[in-house]
C-alpha cells in the first residue's frame, strides 16, 4: 500500500458563476420563497425576544417590589425571570436550527446546486 492509496480521490472543482448569476438567482422565485420563510421566522422571533427582554428590563428598573417577590426560600422572581432570558434564548436558538435545517438548508443546497452543480 503506498500514500497514493489512501489519498482519497477529489471531485473536480465545482465552477464559479458570474456576478450575472448571482444578480440572477436571486431574482429568482426559489431564492425569493428562501429570504420569505427566513425572515417569517427571524421577525417574530427577534419581536418576540426583545418584548421578553424590554419587559424584564422595565420590570427589574419599574417594579423592584414586584421582582423582589420570593419564589423559594432566598430565590426571588427576578433571578427566575432572569434566568428565564438565558432559557428563551436556548429555545429560540434550538427552533432555528430546527427550522433551518428542516426549511432552509435544504432550499440553500438546490440554489447553489443550481448555480454551481452538483457537489
């Protein structure tokens, strides 16, 4: 066995499109409907996280009573509703890569399929 046996072999370059091919795709339907459900999932969410967050912020600056409320023993609501921020961006990070790899990847792959052939 010589090292040229365990090279593994390369699949030939795949082309470079043009900046007419970029400027073309994505006029395209396909890449329209990939930017359409990409932003119907980043708007509301990113709305949704910020209300989260300014609503905690106003919470913990506005009703200091209300967030000094105990939950268990020296645990108030404002360390839960605190940690409650790292909790939804987990979520939110777990659901995009979800919603990525089951809706976006997949419309990705064929576009650059598409402009480049296959892999």
């Amino acid at each position: 066995m010589t090292t040229a046996d365990l090279i593994p072999e390369r699949s030939p370059e795949r082309p470079t499109p043009d900046a007419q091919a970029f400027i073309d795709m994505q006029a395209s339907p396909e890449f329209q409907e990939l930017r359409s459900r990409l932003r119907r999932f980043v708007f509301p969410m990113t709305a949704f996280f910020l209300a989260w967050y300014a609503t905690y912020v106003l919470l913990a600056t506005y009703a200091t009573d209300f967030m000094a409320t105990k939950v268990i023993g020296n645990v108030n609501l404002g360390v839960v509703l605190g940690l409650g921020q790292f909790v939804s961006t987990f979520v939110i990070t777990a659901l995009y890569v979800k919603f990525a790899n089951r809706e976006l990847d997949p419309r990705a792959t064929a576009i650059r399929e598409e402009l480049e052939g296959p892999a």
